[in-house]
C-alpha cells in the first residue's frame, strides 16, 4: 500500500494501521498493527519514488500486532533517499526486468546529462583522479 507523508519524510515515525479485509466468517473482522516507517517500508533493488511527496511503499504484514510491538530504533532521516537512488539507477540497466515508469525516463535524462557535462568539463588528469579514487574506495553510490 502506498505511503504517506508531508513534504519530508521522517522514516523514524509512528504508524498505526487499521486493515479491514474481506468478510471473515459472516462479519468484518479489523486487524491493527503498527511500527516505524522504516520497519514497514518496502525495499527492492527496482523500487520507485512516488510523485508529489516522498512515499515507499509500505508493507502491512512487516508492521507488528498491537501485543507485540517491537521497540523504537532511530535511523537516519535521510537515509531512504540512498536506496531509492540506487533502486533508481539499477531500473534503467538493461538487464534488469521491471515494469516500466515514467520514472525511468527521468533516470535516464539525467544521467545521460551528467554524464555529457562531466565529459565535457572533465581534463584528462582530473578523470584519472577520479578513477583511482573510486578504485581505491568501496563506494555505493
């Protein structure tokens, strides 16, 4: 199910879901959980951003039921937006079997303009800095 937040997205808030599914034995029957947004964030190595605001996908069945809530833990506010850059990259490889989004479009734009302005802006001594650079650290950018 889609997330939900204003402007910025605090994965160290509180979220408390009420599912109604389908009828159960003659009756609705409510289910709540809650937990973190991080905890019921969904993660993929293809995952996209959603439009207007930041909002992962969350996942009801990762949340906790209200007799078993696991305790706070605080992450970095920021640091979904690392994932979500590279799920980003790795949807516009040509090997990697996704459905398609005007996301990736995007992607591809963008990096074919970074790329384009790097090239062109780049001397040939500078290029061999930032290779050895990148050689010499684990880097998951």
């Amino acid at each position: 199910m889609l997330g939900s937040s204003i402007l910025k997205l605090d994965v160290n808030q509180t979220l408390i879901f009420c599912l109604r599914p389908s009828k159960v034995s003659g009756r609705y029957r409510y289910i709540i959980r809650c937990s973190q947004y991080h905890i019921a964030m969904g993660k993929t190595d293809t995952d996209v951003f959603q439009v207007n605001s930041p909002r992962p996908y969350i996942h009801f069945e990762k949340m906790s039921d209200v007799g078993n809530i696991v305790p706070f833990i605080t992450k970095d506010k920021d640091g979904w937006i690392k994932h979500f850059a590279k799920s980003a990259l790795n949807r516009v490889e040509e090997t990697t079997m996704c459905k398609h989004s005007w996301q990736d479009d995007l992607v591809k734009h963008i990096k074919k303009r970074i790329l384009a302005d790097y090239v062109r802006n780049t001397t040939e001594e500078q290029f061999q800095i930032d290779k050895a650079s990148l050689q010499d650290e684990d880097t998951n950018i």
